[in-house]
C-alpha cells in the first residue's frame, strides 16, 4: 500500500488560529476530490484502507479533525464542536481549490458532512456531489452519549502498541470482526508517545462538550440536524452497521424516506460504527461513488 502525504492547513475559530493537519492520497491535480471525515475519538488514518483502494479515481483527503491526529489542540475546550469542524472543512475546500467534492463521513464526520451538503451559496451552488454516511443520522441517542462518557477523554497508557491495541479493542466491539493485523493497523495511528510508552493521540478535553450535554440540548441539536438533512440534495448512501446503538433501525428508515431518501445498505454482525476495512464495505462505497 502507498503511503499518504501530511499536509497541514490554518484555521481560524473564536480563540485564534490552528493548524488543521489532513493526508493526501492520489494525484494532487486531480480536480475529482473525495474528502473522508472520522468519528468523535478517531483520525484520519482510519481511512487507509478505502483511501488506497480510490487514489487512483480521486484525490483522496482524510482530514484529522482539530483536536486529534497530527492537528493542533484548541484553546478552549468548548470549541471543540461542530461550528469550528464545520468552518475548518470549508477552508480546507478552499484549500483544495475545488468547487464540489464526495464525502464520506463516519460518526461525526457524517453530521459534518450533513451540515455541509445542507448549505448552498445565493446562486445555489453547493459544496458535496455525493455524500456517504457511515452509522450516523440527525437523531439523539441518550444511551449512546451515556457510553461515550464512560471513556472520552479518561486518561490512559500503554507500554506497548499490542497492549493499546487490546484495550481498544474492548470499547470498540461494535467496529465487528478485524484479523490482528487490520487491528494493529487501525490501532497504531490512536497513539501518540507518552514517557516509555503511549498515550491516546488525541486532547482530553474533546470530552467537555459531550459532558456537558443534557437530553434538551441533543433534542434540539438533533431537530436542526433533522433540518438540514431536509435541505440535502446530494445523492446520499446510508450505511448502517446492523447493530448499531447509535443509527436505530426507525432512524435509518425515516432518513430513506425524507429529504435525499438515502440509499441504505446494512452490514451484519457490525454496530458503530463499519470500519470500512472490509472488501466487502469497502465495495459498497466504491460503487456507489462510482456509479453514475
């Protein structure tokens, strides 16, 4: 497999300036973009494996989102929130240099495609072509955000990648079946070094926000999510790990039917989120981007 190149770009949130770091996969001429976007305690790097398999079709952008990865942390821990991801991905577009790109976004990342595939400009131009959704829609999960708080942002240490990778493993069961090796590829990328050992790769304090939320401020960020998923037109693929605890099975069939009337493909034997490591997730996304 190739390697992807680091590249960095400057953002500009409430508190100053950041430097927004993203890999680069694929020719860098290449006017057909796909920008692929993480979940909430994921990098870019997740996206390797998809990344290899379209650089020949696109060039290929996985950004690391503020906070995580290679990019810099904020200042402010409350920041760390959708407005500042959402006003990053439009400068790195600006960046790129593009008009419109596909985009595949897990977790977080697909509400931040959401909110971008929603916008359009006076003359009603607008930002994504395709747009794939990877376990995630416009609704509120309690149980979910209840699980996320139960480790975001804990603090940890490994003496060893096998170790970090085991542990991972435990609280991200519902990513599904991977051999060892997919897994230490997934894993390695998490860490960052911490005295003779590692650490997680990404601020601590990316948790504050999800702490702080209550059930009426999800309700009402999911009802302006509900929204903007309305105003999309981009032809929309919904994927659905078959087990999610995140994208309900209700979710999933009122998003099939309203606003983009997303295609939906579930995977078994998967919950939240598909990794898309898989030939056969890796294949459903491949033709849906490249099909007419």
């Amino acid at each position: 497999m190739s390697e992807p190149r680091l590249q960095h770009v400057p953002c500009l949130s409430a508190t100053g300036l950041h430097r927004m770091a993203y890999w680069e996969w694929g020719d860098s001429a290449n006017p057909r973009v796909l920008v692929c976007v993480h979940g909430l305690a994921r990098q870019g790097r997740d996206f390797d494996s998809l990344a290899a398999d379209l650089c020949s079709d696109y060039r290929v952008i996985c950004p690391d989102v503020v906070g995580r990865g290679q990019s810099e942390r904020l200042r402010d821990a409350m920041a760390y929130g959708f407005p500042t991801y959402v006003a990053d991905m439009v400068t790195l577009l600006a960046r790129l240099g593009v008009d419109q790109v596909d985009w595949v976004g897990t977790s977080m990342g697909g509400i931040i495609g959401m909110l971008l595939a929603a916008q359009q400009d006076r003359a009603g131009r607008r930002l994504v072509r395709k747009l794939v959704l990877n376990d995630v829609g416009p609704a509120y999960e309690q149980l979910f955000v209840d699980r996320l708080k139960t480790y975001l942002g804990q603090p940890v240490h490994w003496k060893t990648v096998d170790e970090a990778a085991d542990a991972l493993l435990r609280i991200s069961a519902g990513f599904g079946a991977h051999t060892r090796e997919q897994w230490l590829a997934l894993t390695r990328p998490m860490l960052a070094p911490a005295g003779e050992g590692f650490g997680l790769h990404y601020d601590p304090a990316i948790a504050t926000p999800i702490r702080a939320m209550t059930p009426e401020v999800g309700a009402a960020g999911a009802a302006y999510l509900w929204h903007c998923y309305g105003q999309i037109v981009a032809p929309t693929l919904l994927l659905r790990g078959a087990d999610s605890d995140l994208l309900t099975p209700a979710t999933a069939a009122r998003m099939a039917a309203e606003g983009p009337c997303a295609q939906l493909h579930e995977f078994a034997g998967v919950g939240h989120a598909p990794t898309l490591v898989q030939d056969e997730q890796r294949a459903v996304v491949r033709r849906f981007l490249l099909g007419p």
